[in-house]
C-alpha cells in the first residue's frame, strides 16, 4: 500500500522541518520560519480546501496575520513560538478588529512546537474576532492526524508537494538496481544466525562514531547493525566472484547520496547519517525487485548497508590514520 508509505515520508520531512526551526531559532537564525509559511499556505489549502494568500506581501508583517482565504473568511498565523503570550499578543492587533468586523475567523498554527497545553485556556480576544482555542490551535500532530485520514488522492497531492519542498520526485519506475539486489539478498539471510567470521576493530568504529559526532546513534544504529558486516561481505563476495560489479556500485551509490549531504552545512551530522538512510530507501523502493518485501525488512536490510559502507570507509570522515575497520 502506498498510504503508509506516503504518510511516513510526511511525518519524517515535517518532523525534521520542525526540530531545524527549534534548533534554528535558539540561533537566531529564522530563515526557515519565512519558508514554512509557504509551505504551510500550499499544505493548508490542500488539508482545508483553502485558497489562502499571503496577507502581508511588501508589508513587513504588519498585518498581525501571515495568511487570508476572503472566500472562507479565514485568516492565519503562521508561527514556530507556541505561547500564550504570542495569541493574545496577535489578537490584540489592530487589524484584528478590522477583521473582525468584517466576520473573519482566526487559526493559529504552531509548526515547531507542540501546542496542546494552549487548547482549552481564556484568551484576551478584545476585538471578539471569531475563534476557538480548542478547534483553532493547531500544530504538527493537528497536521498529522488530519493528514492521516485524507483520501488517497488528496494524501497523495500532499505527499507530493512534501517531495517537491524536500526531496528528489521520483523517475520512471526501475525494474531493477543493483541496491535493490542487494536488499532483495540480504532479505533471505537468517539475520538471528550472525556468524561473523571476520573480526572487527571495535575501537576504531568508536573512534569514528565519536570522530563524527554520531554518538546519538551509536547503540540503537551503529551497535545494532554492525554485526551484520560478514554477512554482507560473503554477498558481496558472491557477487564479485560473479564478474559482477554489483558491490563496487552499491557502495558508490551511497557515497554519492552522502556527498550531496556534505552540502547541506545546516544539518547534524546525525540528521545527514538518518538522511542518507532515507535517500537509499527512496531509491530502492522505486524497485520492482523488493515489491514482495515488506517495508519493515526493507528498512532494516537498508540500514545494515548503510552503516556497513560507514565501516568500509565509504561515509563520513575518517579519524587521522584510520583506513579500514576489518582484521
């Protein structure tokens, strides 16, 4: 099915989204906010059937408000601090009473932060402008919730504006590719029989965990995967004993999708470690040849080549005189 598929893919990018702006905004750095407006006007629209327009083009800001739907009568704002001081400071706007005379409702939309503890409180609505707390405070999970429940028409039209905003639109579907082979292999392994003949220096992928700042994820990625490395080095082995270069490919393939990681200078680490996991996954799943695997399998199967390329050096930078971790 593609609906959970679809919806994951959301989750992830609005997920990420939000912890940017959070870390961002401890910076001063509030670029994203002004983005994220944008992409909330189109996401909104699809969610609520709106035609929203930005309110302030030229402005400043000045108009209290981000965005306007005049047909629906619909005003929003668009904000990463979630506070009561923020609502009450909006409502007491000037313009908030122009439009509330002229019959607007008001939703505030808190794309960082979770905003439930702001549902249910009194506000100074000193112009009497339309507006629930309990209905009109939304945030990401008000976003995911109603995302879940979408048509799959519409959760494809968000999941595609979603991939447009963040990530690469997929191709023509691919009968075949050598990650894809790979996965499909590793797939039919007993992964509960590890028997791992080739020893590890443990220390040196420490050093390189810690190296890369990649500590976050050392147990629940790096200790959890790692062990699988002979399994992938007999399939790579299979495969080159083949006259195949199946190996050599697979693991440029995702040096490739790592380097265009390296560009983005505003991610952790971590986050490009996670992000290189997710482009892999988008390009095998284009595969005819894991259709019949299901999705939870295909993720693990993923992740034990990623972080196998990061014990072959394949990823992320080495510590001084560190080549490869295999004994």
């Amino acid at each position: 099915m593609n609906r959970p598929r679809y919806y994951d893919y959301i989750h992830e990018k609005l997920e990420v989204l939000a912890q940017r702006i959070t870390t961002n905004g401890k910076l001063n750095l509030l670029h994203l906010n002004i983005h994220s407006e944008t992409l909330y006007r189109e996401l909104l629209s699809i969610l609520y059937e709106y035609k929203l327009q930005p309110s302030n083009i030229g402005k400043a800001n000045a108009e209290a408000i981000d965005l306007i739907d005049e047909d629906k009568k619909v005003v929003v704002q668009v904000s990463s601090t979630a506070t009561k001081a923020k609502i009450n400071s909006t409502l007491g706007k000037d313009k908030i009473k122009e439009l509330s005379e002229e019959g607007y409702r008001i939703k505030f939309v808190f794309v960082a932060n979770i905003a439930g503890n702001l549902r249910g409180n009194t506000y100074n609505n000193i112009y009497n402008i339309s507006f629930d707390p309990n209905n009109d405070i939304w945030d990401k999970i008000t976003v995911m919730e109603k995302i879940s429940q979408l048509t799959i028409d519409k959760l494809t039209s968000v999941h595609d504006l979603i991939q447009k905003e963040f990530g690469e639109r997929p191709g023509i579907l691919k009968l075949s590719s050598n990650l894809a082979a790979i996965v499909n292999f590793l797939s039919k392994e007993n992964l509960y029989d590890v028997t791992n003949s080739i020893q590890l220096n443990d220390y040196g992928i420490e050093e390189k965990i810690e190296f890369n700042e990649l500590n976050d994820i050392k147990e629940s990625t790096f200790d959890e995967y790692k062990i699988y490395y002979g399994m992938l080095e007999r399939i790579y082995k299979e495969f080159n004993r083949e006259g195949s270069n199946k190996a050599v490919s697979v693991l440029r393939k995702i040096t490739s999708f790592y380097e265009k990681e390296v560009l983005n200078k505003e991610s952790t680490n971590v986050e490009k470690f996670l992000n290189v996991i997710g482009k892999v996954q988008e390009h095998v799943l284009q595969s005819e040849l894991v259709k019949e695997i299901p999705e939870e399998e295909i993720d693990m199967c993923i992740r034990i080549i990623v972080v196998d390329a990061f014990v072959r050096c394949k990823i992320f930078k080495n510590p001084r005189g560190y080549t490869h971790v295999a004994t």
